[in-house]
C-alpha cells in the first residue's frame, strides 16, 4: 500500500506477521496500550494489514459520518457474510440503503410501544421464576433477549427452541475468532478443522428454524405488524419485486443475533457493575420503586427512569458490547495531518475511546453521573458511542436502550445479584465484549 511520508507514529513490527500475535493475546489491551503510548492516530501492521487507529472524536465522526462514503466494511464483517449473508450488518451501497428502509418502521415509536409491553413480560417471567442462589447471568441475559428479539420482530414463540438457538448463536459467535485469522475463507472449506465444523453446523440449526418461521408465516398470510410481515409485504419501487426467502432470513438472522447478543452483554455487565457499587444500586433501586403500584414498568414509565438508564449508559461506557468499528478505505482519506491511500483498514474502538481521560476523568471509575444531561451536552458527541454512528448507526438503537432499562427496573424490583466469591472476571472481545469465564451470580430477594 502506498503512503505518503511521514507516516503517523506507531510501533515497530516484526516482518511478515507484524503485531499480529500480540493482538490476538489481548485486542482490547493492546489497542489501549497503543492509544496510551502513541496517541490520536496510530499506525499498528498486523500481518500484510495496515491499520489506524482512531482515538479523537473528530476523526472517528470522519469515518462515520462526514466522510462515510470513502469507506466499506472491513475484513470481520465481510467474513461474517458467511453466516449472516447480505443481512443490514454486513450489506452495503444501494442494496443496504433499500433493506434499511424496509426495515426502519419497525423501529418507529408506535411499535416500540407495542414492544415495551412484551419486554416487560418477558422480564417479569423471569423475575417471577427466580430462586434464591447461584445463577449464570450471561446464560440468563441470552435467553430473555432471545425470546424477547424473536416475539417482538418475528411474533415468535422460540421456547421450545431456545436451547438449540442458543447453542448455535453461540457456536457462530464463538467462530468468528478464528474467521480472522489468515486465509480463512480457504480454512472455513476444511470441514475436519473444529471451527470449520461448528460454524457448518450452526448455519444449517438457524437456517432451519428461521426458514421454518418465514414459512409458517408465508403460509398463514396474516399481517402480524411486526418486521417479517412488513418486510414479507414490502414492494420494490423500481421494479415491484419482494423479498426471496433468502433475503429474509438475512435480515432475520442478523436481527436475531445483533437483537439479542448486544443487550444481552450489556446487561449481563450491568448487573456485575452493580453488584459492585451497592450504593449505585441502592439509588437505581429507589428510582426502580417508584413505579406506582408495584405493576409492570411499560413505555410511559420509561422518562421516569433516568438514573436507570445513567446506570445502562456507564456500563456500556466501560463494558462497550460492540468494542470496535471497523472500515476499509476505498478512497484516499486525510487524517491528523496525514494522507493515507485506499486499501487501509480504519479503527475507532469504543472501549478505548470511551476510557480516553480527557474525555472522561478517572476513566476506570464506574459514576452513572457522567450521564447527566448537563454532562452530555459539555462532551463530544463520538467520545462515547456505543452503538456507532452516520448512517450505519445500529437500527435497534431506541429498542436496545428501551429493553435495557426495562429488563432492569423489572427484575431488580425484586431481586439483587452478587458475584460468586472467588469468580473470575474478565472480558473476552469476539464480535461482542463477552466475558470470559461466564458471570456466575448469586440471586438474593430484596
């Protein structure tokens, strides 16, 4: 690739395979490392790669926003089509701009009232179900936002299939490490390799039940104003034409996994956090109490709940569940100071934005308060963002934020966690920021 000189700071690679082992031990400490040591623009080789890393608001908005259309999605994501296909995560140009539009109504204020009724069920289940003891959260958080994801968008009932849904999600996001490695699209084809084989199987368990549902559906006839029926009746504008099966089962696998994998990591996070900080807790739960009559928190309860949503906010903050963006340059693209030629990989990471101490002072301190609205308006808009940016923003933002804040007032109406003594705590970055070993909690009744 060429690049003209200087070329920004960063560290010395080794010849062929660059900084790529050091990565793949640790991506998340050892991009902070790289912000901490070389700044704002940082030039990282890993393999024949080159990367930059962006640690300044006003680049990462570049990328995102302002200069969006020098850029197309980078090497994870164009290796996820394997699993997902054209879905609105892995799409791009026109044909990406046509399903988001489909799509969008979904997500319209109308809707997520409908919606705000079904995660509070679901939540309340669950609250109802609990017993005093040891619980695994994570495992917890995936299946609520499972069957939340599949009842809201599909008006489907996944109970019976959770398990194996689960199980599948789980194979494929697991299988997305090793999607990175070199020459994977070759390695995917050797069906005796272990991930080769999980991924196969994971694929062919989703198809089957996703199909199964487009064709329950399809055969029904009935309008049940949620996504698969707005997109089942969707017409082109140009030409007529509806959506194929595949198309379909594109954007429902994609929702399916993005629906429920981010707010489940988010949660599962949360509740850790606060298990930590009980008088963090303590407030969130007073604000939890209010809700009159001890019934069901619902879309009209969701303004009062502020200092929930703080408590969300900071979580995501620190425990982003999307922890990096990724985007190939097709264009040349200037930065810091610097012109840089098409072909480059351009990263904004939002768990290392997100603890840059000129944005946020004592950055490894859990304080809800960073989220007051005096607070936001004095910051930059891309010192903190979660769920991305520009026109790719992540659709189920206002959902995610509105499931999030339910499920919590919800369960923590009657029930507070605490961490298992001696439990290990760590992240493990895939696609999603998910822990390491598990979140091994003990249930106690308020």
């Amino acid at each position: 690739m060429v690049m003209t000189a200087p070329a920004p700071p960063g560290p010395y690679a080794r010849p062929v395979l660059g900084l790529l082992p050091e990565f793949r031990r640790d991506p998340t400490g050892f991009l902070q490392r790289m912000a901490t040591q070389y700044g704002e623009l940082v030039h990282i080789r890993l393999g024949p790669q080159n990367i930059y890393l962006l640690n300044h608001p006003d680049f990462i908005k570049d990328l995102l926003v302002t200069h969006n259309d020098r850029f197309v999605k980078s090497r994870i994501l164009q290796r996820a089509k394997s699993l997902l296909g054209e879905g609105l995560l892995t799409s791009e140009g026109e044909f990406h701009l046509r399903q988001r539009r489909l799509s969008q109504p979904a997500f319209h204020r109308d809707r997520l009232i409908g919606y705000s009724s079904v995660m509070a069920q679901f939540a309340g289940a669950l609250r109802d179900t609990l017993v005093p003891g040891a619980i695994d959260m994570d495992r917890e958080m995936m299946r609520l936002t499972l069957g939340i994801v599949a009842k809201t968008l599909c008006n489907a009932d996944v109970a019976a299939d959770s398990g194996t849904i689960a199980r599948a999600l789980n194979d494929a996001v697991e299988s997305f490490g090793f999607m990175m490695l070199p020459f994977a699209e070759y390695l995917e084809r050797v069906p005796f390799l272990p991930f080769s084989r999980k991924l196969v199987n994971a694929r062919r368990t989703l198809d089957s039940i996703i199909y199964r549902i487009i064709a329950e559906r399809r055969s029904s006839g009935r309008d049940e104003g949620d996504l698969l029926s707005m997109l089942l009746m969707a017409r082109d504008e140009a030409d007529g034409s509806t959506m194929t099966d595949l198309q379909l089962r594109d954007e429902l696998l994609t929702l399916f996994l993005a629906g429920h994998e981010t707010t489940a990591t988010a949660l599962t996070w949360t509740w850790y956090l606060l298990s930590q900080h009980p008088e963090i807790e303590a407030r969130m739960h007073a604000e939890i109490d209010a809700v009159p009559g001890g019934r069901l928190p619902g879309f009209d309860d969701y303004p009062n709940l502020g200092y929930t949503e703080m408590v969300l906010a900071e979580s995501m903050r620190l425990f982003p569940p999307a922890w990096s963006v990724g985007r190939r340059s097709i264009a040349e693209h200037q930065v810091g100071g610097y012109t840089i030629a098409p072909g480059a990989i351009f990263v904004a990471s939002q768990w290392v934005t997100h603890r840059n101490p000129k944005y946020w002072p004592d950055p490894e301190r859990f304080d809800p308060e960073r989220f007051r609205p005096e607070a936001r308006e004095g910051r930059h808009k891309f010192a903190y963002f979660p769920f991305g940016g520009g026109p790719r923003v992540c659709i189920g933002e206002r959902f995610a934020w509105l499931e999030g804040v339910l499920i919590l007032a919800t369960v923590a109406r009657k029930w507070r966690f605490r961490l298992v003594p001696g439990h290990r705590v760590e992240p493990r970055p895939l696609i999603t920021l998910r822990t390491r070993y598990g979140m091994r909690m003990v249930a106690e009744r308020r």
